[in-house]
C-alpha cells in the first residue's frame, strides 16, 4: 500500500493532505498515562520496546494518522554516550552537567549502540505492527539542542550555559559538538537500517542565534549528520526543524539540504509557500494551544492552513508539540477536519 506522508516528503503529493501531530503520543491521552504510570523512570520506559511500541500505536488507533513517531527522546543520545540523565517529577529533565574537560573524558561512543539498542528493537516491532500505509517517523535532537541540555544539566531559558561555553571555550564546545554528530548520525542511521521510513532532526532551542554562530551551530552539524545519512540510506527522506529560525530558514533549506522543513507556528505561510515550499516539503504549522480550545476558531485555522499550503508538497502539522491539557476530543476534530480537505 503507498503511504500517502511518504510519498509526499519525496515531492509527490496527492490530493489528501497527510498529517501527523508533534507530542502526539504523550500526557493528553489517558492510555498513555497509565502505561507511563506502570514504569519507574522514563529513561525505562524509553528502553522498553513493549511499552514505547504501545504508546507509539495509541495515537494511530485513535486518530489514524498518516504518520507514525518513534517514542523515544532526543536525551537517549547523551545517556548513550555516558552522560547520567533522568527525570523529576513536574520538573523535567536533568543531566550531570558536561562543562569542562574532566566532564568530558566521562563520554564516549564506546558503549553507545548497546545502551540505545532498544530503541532500534522498538523501531523493529513497530515496522511489523503498523499499518501498511502509516509512515514510521525515526527522530533525533540536533545536536545544538541536546547540547544545551548537555552543558546545563536542565532545560534552560536563554540557553545561557550553552552559548557561553560555545563562546568562551570554543574547542571544548567543538568537541561535545563533533561527538553528538558521530552519534546523532550513527543513532538515525540505524533507526533506519531497523525500518524508519524518514527522520526528523529537532532542533527546538535554535531561536535568537546570531547568523554566524547560526551557521557554526546549527547549519555545519546537522548538513554533516544529513550528508552522513545520505551516504548509507540516499532515499531516506529526512526533515529538519529548526523552530523558531525565522528569516533564516531560507538558508537553512539550501545549506542542510533537508527534503522537508518544520515551521513553527509563528511562520507566516505565504512567505513559507514563496521561499521554502517551492523547494522542498513543509510541515506544519498549527498552535497547538489552539488545540486546548478546539471549536470553530481551531477548524477554521486548520482549513486556512490547508489552503494557504495546498499548491505545494504539504504535511500538516503543528508548530510544536501537543500540551498535556489538550482535550483528546479536539484532536479528533482536528484530525476529521484534515482528512476532509481536498487539495
Ligand atoms: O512524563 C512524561 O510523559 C514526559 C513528557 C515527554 C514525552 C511524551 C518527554 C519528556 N518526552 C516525551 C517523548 C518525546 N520527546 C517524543 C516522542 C513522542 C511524540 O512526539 O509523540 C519526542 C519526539 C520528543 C522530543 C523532545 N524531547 C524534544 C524535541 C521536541 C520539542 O518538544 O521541542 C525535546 C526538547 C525533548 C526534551 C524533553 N523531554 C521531555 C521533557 C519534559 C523535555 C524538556 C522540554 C523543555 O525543556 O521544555
């Protein structure tokens, strides 16, 4: 069976929209919450192909979505390199910070593959569970956002920690750097050899960059992570999402050479139709606080970002992720409204 998001990141759209939604598999869903509510730690959980299949298919169940994601998180990388993480309760995630050299000497690739080999185990049972015509999404974090968690031992607001040690130690910022490239890209790439049918690259945290730091940080390291995915795996389509870039998305799309970039919600979509989408795929972009409220307001911002995308090769999406608040009535809504649309 052809699978219609598939089909539409390699540039041939249909006359449906697909659709897939960031978060879709997450607290808002109460068959979620009880599968995450049977396991201790949520590093556990991500390396328990029994339940991250699960919670990968109970969004699909609901809402048959075109698009699949692998339920995982972009901090599986620096816990497979060696770096200690976990997760507070109503806090989030926290990491024995990496910041100077002797922090540093503690990461290494050596162990990486078996650490994170369940998550590729997850990949494997999906590709038999699924639907034949769901497409199964790979993801990783780039490695500018992973490294703010990195280097802050926590999520962060300016990412304070990150940019100063990129900008006063540049070597040792060079070094975590080349290393999350050598395992982002190793990571995708058996992702894929287990059966994703494409990956998206986060890169959630690469808001108010200056442009030369933009191109050192975030365009140089995900265009090698790309070009070492296309070396082993050329038909592979992968997404980029640089949330937040702005009017440097553009010159994202050309350097990275992604086939399909994420907009965020602020993105306005006809400068996206002129600039990005005559070139390659785009996804997005609906604020997902819209979706707490639903209604008539959601369906026509939905029907208007369909229309504003239709000339082009189009995944519909959100601008970020779903919010635990999110009442799964109105994804269900959501969803009817995109299946309904004719291109
Ligand atoms: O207890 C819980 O259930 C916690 C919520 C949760 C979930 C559902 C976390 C903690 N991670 C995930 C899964 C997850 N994370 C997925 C797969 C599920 C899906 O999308 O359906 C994906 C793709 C991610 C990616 C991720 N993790 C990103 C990039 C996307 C984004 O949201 O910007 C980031 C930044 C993270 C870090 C993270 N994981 C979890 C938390 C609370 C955070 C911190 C976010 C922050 O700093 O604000």
């Amino acid at each position: 069976m052809t699978k219609l998001l598939l089909e539409t990141l390699k540039g041939n759209p249909g006359e449906r929209v697909p659709f897939w939604f960031m978060r879709q598999a997450g607290r808002y869903l109460p068959e979620y919450r009880e599968v995450r509510n049977s396991t201790n730690s949520f590093m556990e959980f991500c390396y328990s192909p029994d339940k991250a299949a699960e919670v990968t298919l109970q969004p699909i169940r609901r809402y048959g979505m075109d698009g699949a994601i692998l339920f995982a998180d972009i901090l599986v990388v620096p816990d497979g390199l060696g770096q200690k993480v976990w997760f507070e309760k109503g806090f989030g995630p926290k990491l024995d910070p990496v910041n100077d050299e002797a922090t540093f000497k503690g990461l290494s690739m050596g162990a990486f593959h078996d650490k994170v080999g369940n998550v590729y185990e997850t990949v494997r049972r999906l590709k038999t569970e699924l639907p034949s015509d769901v497409t199964l999404l790979g993801f990783a974090g780039a490695p500018w956002t992973v490294a703010t968690y990195m280097i802050a031992g926590q999520g962060s607001k300016d990412h304070a920690a990150a940019r100063q040690l990129g900008y006063g130690n540049p070597e040792l910022f060079g070094k975590i750097m080349d290393m999350l490239v050598d395992a982002t890209s190793e990571y995708l790439i058996a992702q894929i050899d287990a059966g994703a049918d494409a990956v998206q690259i986060f890169d959630s945290w690469s808001a108010a960059i200056p442009e030369t730091m933009f191109e050192k940080w975030i365009i140089e390291p995900t265009k090698e992570i790309v070009s070492r995915i296309r070396a082993k795996h050329a038909e592979t389509p992968i997404i980029g999402f640089p949330r937040l870039a702005g009017a440097a998305l553009p010159r994202f799309v050309d350097a990275v050479g992604v086939d399909c970039v994420g907009l965020d919600t602020g993105v306005p979509l006809d400068w996206a139709a002129k600039e990005i989408q005559s070139k390659v795929c785009v996804q997005g972009n609906m604020d997902p606080h819209l979706v707490v409220s639903g209604g008539d307001l959601m369906v026509a911002e939905a029907n208007r970002i369909l229309e504003q995308l239709k000339g082009g090769a189009h995944i519909f999406n959100l601008g970020h992720g779903f919010v635990p608040e999110t009442p799964p009535e109105n994804v269900a809504l959501l969803s009817e409204t995109i299946k309904a649309f004719r291109r």
